[in-house]
C-alpha cells in the first residue's frame, strides 16, 4: 500500500513538474500589445527607403544650332526636378543678331538687284529710243542731199542735218556704253550669297 502511494506522489511531482514549466513558458512569450483608437484616416501608398536609382532609358540633349551659343544650367547635379521643368537655357542672342544682320545684307543685295534691273530696263528703253533717234537723222541727211540736187537745199541745211546724224550716233553710243556696264550677274551672286547666310543663321 505504501509503495502504491509513493508511486502516485512521484507521478504527480512530475505532472506538476511539467505544468509549472508549461506556465513560465506561456508567461515569457506573451507580447504585449499596443492599443488606439480607431479613426478613419487617407491612405497614401508611399514606400520611403534608401537605395540607388538607375533610370531605364538615356537620352542625350543636343541643340541645332551650328554655331556656339552660352548654354546656361537651371539646376545643381543631385537636384529633384519635376516633368516640364526648365534644366537649362541656350543663350540665342548672338545668333539673334546675326540673324538680323544677314536678313539686312540680304534686303540690300535685293534692293540694289532690283535697281539695277530697273535701270537695265530704262538703259534698253534709252538704247531703242536712240536707235530711232539715228535711224530718223540718217533720214533727214538722205533728204537734204535729194534737195540739195534738185536745188532746193543748200550746203547750211546738209551741213545742219550731218550734224544731227553725228549726235544721234554718239547718243547711241554713249547708251550702249551704259548698257554693257548694266551686268547683274555680280549682283546676282550676291544675293544667292546674302540668301545662304540666311539660311545659315537661322539653322
């Protein structure tokens, strides 16, 4: 009998052995947990964390100009910049200028082009205008001298219409000298010239 009790008394010693471990256990794990109240709030799905950037397409930034211009930078390197956001600026005033300048060589080698075909036109007008001129004194010498054999003219009247055959004839020349200075085809080149620095500014 006794030894049937001692048995008991040692299982049980183990049991509560066991269950006091389990306890300890059970009050070391516990968490505690922090409360508050409920309140409704905006979402925003923002992450915040640290790490390297790398973009997904480059694109290099070059201007059209041919010719040097002052570029100016809108931002520091490692500056936040938003879409649409001026980074930098071309200085165009120079060219601006020499733009300015070859449109007004070009409006000067145009007008002196079309002055000079203008006065072409009159120096033809004046050159037909001469030849006319001749061709009526050689007419009016033709006549004098048939009066002059008829006996209706003298030597003062042949004399007078020689004269005018000598005028014409040098009003003539002195026209046709003025017609082979008229070439346009300097000007000409100089405005093809004047157009191609146009051109060049504006690129």
């Amino acid at each position: 009998m006794k030894k049937k009790i001692a048995v008991l008394l040692g299982f049980a010693l183990i049991v509560a052995v066991i269950i006091g471990a389990v306890i300890k256990s059970s009050s070391e794990s516990v968490v505690e947990v922090k409360t508050a109240e409920a309140k409704t709030m905006e979402y925003e799905d923002k992450v915040l964390a640290t790490g390297k950037v790398e973009v997904a397409d480059s694109v290099d930034v070059a201007p059209t100009l041919t010719m040097p211009a002052k570029l100016t930078l809108k931002v520091e390197e490692g500056d936040q910049v938003k879409k649409g956001q001026v980074i930098a600026e071309l200085d165009v005033s120079e060219q601006k200028q020499q733009l300015a300048d070859a449109e007004k060589a070009l409006d000067a080698a145009e007008s002196a082009l079309a002055n000079a075909n203008k006065a072409k036109q009159e120096i033809a007008a004046a050159k037909k205008e001469a030849e006319q001129n001749l061709a009526l004194a050689q007419q009016g010498l033709e006549a004098v001298k048939a009066l002059i054999q008829e006996g209706k003219a003298g030597q003062e009247e042949l004399l007078e219409a020689q004269q005018a055959v000598a005028a014409a004839e040098q009003a003539k020349n002195a026209v046709e000298m003025q017609a082979k200075g008229m070439d346009t085809s300097t000007l000409e080149f100089q405005v093809e010239q004047a157009k191609s620095a146009v051109n060049a500014a504006r690129s």
